[in-house]
C-alpha cells in the first residue's frame, strides 16, 4: 500500500491584524462612553448598535491601512449593478 503524504490542507493566514483589533476594541470602548458617532463629523448622532461599532472600528483600520479584508457587498448593490445595463438596453430599444 502506498503512504500517505502530508495533508494537502492549505495553511490559512489570519485575516485581521493587531492593529486592526485595537482600533476595533477603541471603537467598543467609546460606544460604551457613549462618544462613538456615525457619519463624518457626528452629524448621524450617537451609535448605540454593537455591530455597528466594530463596522465603523473596521473602517477605521482600513482607512489608516491595517490588515482587514475588503468590504462585502449588499446583494441588492450587485443585483443592481448587473441588471442596471439590461433595463437600459430595453428601454432604448423600445423607444426606437
């Protein structure tokens, strides 16, 4: 019988790096403060959802270049991207 050979299993990298974790525990910490706001300037009020405090602590980290993977796209955006072209293409050929 042949051997096995070792485990063919791909070695996976951690997705998020320490920098990436603190901005994210900063942003719990000022949500719990109560001086986490949404929006550029606080103009959206305050941010009382724990979800959306590691979104915004996320983006932070991404902004000052930590290790955090790309932002995942709604399936509404991508449905609408794909069939914007098609109803447009309609639309003009039943103008004509």
């Amino acid at each position: 019988m042949a051997t096995k050979s070792k485990s063919t299993r791909k070695t996976s990298k951690r997705r998020y790096g320490p920098s990436a974790r603190r901005n994210v525990q900063s942003a719990m910490r000022r949500r719990k403060k109560g001086t986490l706001s949404r929006g550029r300037r606080g103009a959206g009020g305050r941010v009382r959802s724990r979800k959306q405090a590691i979104a915004i602590g996320l983006n932070e980290a991404r902004q000052k270049g930590a290790r955090v993977p790309n932002r995942r796209r709604s399936t509404s955006t991508r449905r609408r991207s794909s069939t914007g072209t098609r109803t447009r293409r309609r639309t003009a050929t039943a103008a004509r």
